[in-house]
C-alpha cells in the first residue's frame, strides 16, 4: 500500500515530491533485522543497561510482594491480633516501597543516560552521512523531510531501545509472576478472575491492529508537516513579495490539519482501548470481591488471600496497558529504525573507490574527454564534450541559460560523476583519485553564493580554518571585499545572519571569492561569480583576478565580457554542447553565437 501525504490544491510543496519519492506508510510491526540492527547502538552501553536491567528485575519483585505482605498481615498478624508482628509487616512494607522507589528511579536514570547517547550517536552518525551522501541525493530530498528523519525518527527509535525494551522485559515477568502468584494462592479464583482474559486478548489484538496503520500515518504527516514548514520558511521572502501569505498558509494548515486529525485518530483508538481495559480490570475486580468474598464467608479462604488478590487484580493490568502502549512505540520505532536505517544505507553514488588514491599535488591540466552527463533518468544535459585546459590556462565557459556551463563546472569538481566519457586532471580519471585530496587542491565560487552564519572573518576562513588574520584580509584584498568589509561597524567580526541576508549579493559574492583565494587552490572555478556586482567592482575584481589566476588552471563562467576577454581560451556552451571556441577577437570576427551573445549582453559592459 502507498499512502499519498495530503493532497495539494496548489500544486507546490513538498508533499507533492514526496509523494514521487514514495513515502510509504505500510510495514511489519517487529521487524528483528531493523531491531537488531538498532541493538548494536546500545552494545558501548551494555553495562549500564544491564544495571538497568538489574534494577527492574528488582523492582519487579518487589511489585510482587508488597501484595503477599498485606496478606500475612490480614491473615496472621491482625487475625492473631499480633501487633509486634503487624509493625514488622508494616516496616517490612515500607521498605518494599522504598526500595521499589530507588530502584525505579535508579533505572529510570540509567535508561536516559544511555537513550540520550545512543540519540546523539544516531544523530551525528546520521549527519555524517548526509554530508557524503552527493548533491545527487541532496538534489532529489526535502531538506525538511530529511530533518524529520534525524529529528523524529531518532527519538522514537531511542524510545524503544532505551526505555521500551526494558519494559517490554519488565511487564511480562511481572504479568507471569502476577499470574503464578494467583494461581498458587488459590487455583479457583485465579482461573475465575482469568475469565476476562479472552476479551483483554481480544480487545489489545483489535487495537494493536489499527493502532499500527494510524500511528504509521501520524509519522508520515509529522514528515510532511516539518518539511512544508523549512520550505515556507526559506521561501519567506518569495511568499511575502508575492503576498501569497494566504495560500501557503491554507497550504500549511492542510497538512497541519492532516497531522492534527491522523494524531487524533490514533490517539482515540487509545482512549478506547485504555479505558476499556480499565473497565475489564474492574469486572476482574469484581468477580474477585463476589467469588472471594463467598468464599472468604464460606471459610474455603482467608481474607487477606482476597485482599493480595485485589490488590494483584490491580498489578495484572498496568503491564497490560503499558504493553500495548510499547506496541505503539514499537510501531513508530520499526517505521522510524526503517527509514534511518534506509538512509544510512543509501550508498553514495559517488564514493572513493577502494583502490583510490590520493591526488598528488595538481599541477593544472584538465580534460573532458567525451562526456556525455544527464542529472538522473536520460535527460542528456551534456553531448560529448570535449575540452582541455592547460595548466595555468583560464578558460572561460559562456553561453544562454541552461546551456550547461555549471554542469560542467559541477563534472570538473567531481559533485557527480559523468554518465559517458570522463573527466581527467593531470592524466588521472578523478574517479581514481580520493574526492577529499581532489577537492582540497580545487577552489569554488559557486553561482549561488552560500554563506554560513558566524563572523565575514570565519566565512572566509572556511577553507583554511588555521589562516592567520594577515593572509585573510590579504585574500579580501584580492577579492576587493576589504573595502566593504571594514566600513562594517564590526569588520571582520560582522555577524552574517542565516544565508547572509544582512548583506547583498554582491558582497556576499565578493566574500567568496575571498574565501576561495585564501584556500589557494591549484584549479579554480568561478560560476558567475561577479553576475551580482556592479561593473566597476567587477572592473576591480577582473584586475585582481588576474593576479589571483596566474599561474592557476581557471575555468571561469561568466556573462559578461570583461571577464572573458583576457580568457585563454573562450568556449561558447548551446544545448550541452561547445558550439564554438577560440580567443575574443577570432570568435566576434566569426559572426556566430559568440558575437550574437556580445551584441545582446557585452555591450552594456562596453559603452560603460
Ligand atoms: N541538479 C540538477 N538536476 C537535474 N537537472 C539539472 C540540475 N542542474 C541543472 N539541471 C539541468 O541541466 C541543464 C543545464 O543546466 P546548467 O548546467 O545549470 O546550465 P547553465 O549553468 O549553463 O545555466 C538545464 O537544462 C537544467 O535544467
Ligand atoms: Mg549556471
């Protein structure tokens, strides 16, 4: 069965991905493989939990015989109207409760000492995996979906290993020792009272039936909901500048409301269940009191026989209600342990290979030898390119939107791998090579500059975390970024908000590219990385360039002319094939798509 998350009125939102990408709501209830598997998370703490373990064992007990004290009290301290005996009795009772008291509590400490490690272990397991997963896998998940996974799935998986199975072990032994208790005080009753135990099985299979398919859906919506938020929220800017406030609102009310209702509906089946096994305990309660209490008339039994058993009739459906509670975490746990553990077994597409090497330090030359590229399915976005940068050389890419500049950019940076063809540097197919000892030696200015919340200093210290404070302003120099920079009231301290609002664009370009020199990578891309700021600071920046560039291999995306007139080599990009190459001056003189780009876009460059 698949389960489409909410249906959409508008058409946009991530339910609408999700549902492509199959969030599926169906799946065993214990699954021993993910249970097994999760196990392992607990085996650094195998000594804390089985201290935990001890003390429920303990605790267990003692539940179980705070009833029988009461019982030789009734029956032989107050019958034989010893008092001695009775305040020993009553001693003896309140250290059971005690007792039971630390025990609980003892255990209780230990489980979230353990679940809380083996939460933050999954978590930044998890992360770390993220972080290798290629943007391939990035590109096609919701960044709110994925939170979801780290976020709630992780907690209910702890719930289960941490608390759950404890309990889980702890119910049952004092259901069995409530049920052998009974049995041997008196046969007769026991099985009288037992009589509800059909209708308890009865009504716990019923609810643990349903219960399943509607905490399964509570989990899916919870998803949805997480991932509509991060969206709505990073698209703020977007939805208030198209005052679409009301639409993303009903937008995000429906999923809410999704939630709300599939939560609702889980947790009612427990407002059913819940007091009707109360009502059944009851009934236990009162078959006890009339047969028992015949009983006790008749002299066949002694009071406090009756009265451990009430008390007994009580301990028998606490683990009863909290078994079938577990069951509904366990639900939620195999869902969740499912797809966390889905998640760590998505095998990165681009990983090293085993015998991969390190790349030796880069002297500059880079081929694309035939490569052919589509993102996913068979959408070629890429036809047999072909390309070779010398060292040292700076070649520009140009070319209409979603020619295939960047996909080249991204080839070259090993983001994906091609689909035919390949892609060399220095001679080595970079899929021989580590990706780490590629990318340490290749700097990035990507088109979308990304800056991280903390100080301009630590943003461009990014790659090169250790740089001392001379060669970073020297590297803002480079970038021509200083300027701005200090005119800041902090400077280099200036605080970037989340995404670097507090700055434009343009500036926040120019700190890239100012990350990127202090990193002094031997190969450089730059993907548009001045589109955003104004020409005489490109006029600038190209004058810095050229110093930053010389004696590097740059590949060079640009729109503008004056980037590109100094380029090596100039490679017009159409329908993810190079149409033309050469130098400024031959490719204006051919008349071709160079010199159609140039009179549409250069020229506003020219006559400033
Ligand atoms: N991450 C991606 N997943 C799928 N298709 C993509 C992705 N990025 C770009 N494309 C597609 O590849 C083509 C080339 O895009 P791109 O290389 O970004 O163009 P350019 O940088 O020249 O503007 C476009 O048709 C675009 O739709
Ligand atoms: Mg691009």
């Amino acid at each position: 069965m698949s389960f489409s998350i909410g249906a959409s009125g508008t058409g946009i939102g991530p339910r609408r991905v999700m549902e492509g990408f199959g969030e599926r709501v169906d799946g065993k209830a214990f699954d021993w493989r993910v249970v097994t598997r999760l196990l392992a998370y607990l085996r650094p703490h195998w000594q804390r939990m089985a201290a935990a373990f001890l003390l429920m064992l303990i605790a267990s007990a003692l539940t179980l015989v705070a009833p029988y004290l009461i019982k030789v009290a009734i029956d032989q301290s107050i019958a034989e109207g010893d008092t001695a005996g009775l305040a020993r009795i009553a001693l003896g009772l309140a250290a059971v409760f005690i007792g039971a008291y630390l025990t609980t509590a003892g255990q209780q400490y230990l489980l979230s000492w353990v679940g809380q490690r083996v939460l933050a272990t999954l978590r930044t397991r998890l992360f770390r995996h993220l972080q290798a997963l290629p943007l391939g896998y990035h590109d096609t998940h919701i960044v709110g979906v994925t939170i979801s996974r780290v976020i709630n799935d992780v907690a209910v998986i702890n719930e289960l290993l941490s608390e759950g199975l404890i309990t889980l072990v702890g119910d049952v032994l004092v259901l069995a020792g409530v049920i052998s208790v009974m049995l041997s005080m008196s046969l007769r009753l026991a099985l009288l009272t037992f009589c509800v135990f059909p209708v308890v099985l009865l009504a716990t299979y019923l609810f643990a039936r349903r219960a399943q398919v509607a905490f399964r859906h509570t989990r899916a919506r919870i998803a949805a909901v997480v991932g509509d938020l991060a969206e709505d929220i990073s698209g703020m800017r977007v939805i208030q500048a198209f005052a679409q406030e009301d639409v993303t609102h009903e937008r995000f009310d429906e999923v809410n409301q999704a939630n709300r209702d599939a939560y609702i509906k889980a947790m009612s089946l427990s407002f059913v269940f819940l007091p009707s096994i109360e009502f059944l305990g009851m009934l236990a309660t009162g078959i006890v009191l009339w047969f028992g209490g015949l009983a006790v008339a008749r002299g066949e039994l002694t009071l406090g026989v009756m009265v451990a058993f009430l008390a007994y009739v009580s301990r028998f459906f606490q683990p009863i209600q909290e078994l079938s509670q577990l069951y509904t975490t366990m639900q939620a746990a195999m869902a969740g342990g499912e797809r966390v553990l889905d998640l760590l077994d998505t095998r990165p597409e681009i990983a090293d290979r085993p015998a991969a090497v390190e790349m030796p330090t880069i002297a500059g030359l880079v081929e694309l030898r035939h490569v052919s590229f589509s993102y996913r399915g068979d959408t070629r976005v890429l036809h047999d390119v072909n390309l070779v940068i010398e060292p040292g050389q700076t070649v520009a890419l140009v070319g209409p939107t979603g020619a295939g500049k960047t996909s080249i950019a991204n080839l070259v940076a090993r983001f994906y791998d091609v689909t035919e063809g390949a892609v060399l540097i220095d001679g080595l197919d970079v899929r021989q090579v580590t990706q780490h000892s590629l990318r340490r030696q290749m700097g990035l200015v990507p088109q979308e500059p990304f800056l991280f919340s903390g100080a301009i200093a630590d943003n461009i210290r990014f790659g090169r975390p250790r740089a001392a404070a001379r060669a970073m302003e020297e590297a803002a120099r480079l970038a021509n970024a200083h300027a701005f920079i200090t005119a800041l009231p902090d400077g280099y301290a200036t605080e970037i908000l989340e995404g670097g609002v507090n700055l434009s664009v343009g500036q926040r370009q120019l700190i890239c590219i100012a990350r990127a020199v202090l990193a002094d990578p031997r190969i450089l891309i730059l993907d548009e990385a001045t589109s955003s700021v104004d020409t005489v600071t490109e006029v600038l920046i190209q004058d810095a360039l050229q110093r930053l560039l010389a004696g590097r291999t740059a590949m060079v995306i640009a729109h503008r002319l004056s980037t590109v007139r100094h380029a090596d080599l100039i490679c017009v990009v159409d329908g993810g094939r190079i149409v033309e190459r050469g130098r400024h001056e031959e490719l204006l003189a051919r008349g071709g798509l160079y010199h159609a780009l140039y009179e549409r876009q250069f020229v506003d460059l020219v006559t400033t």
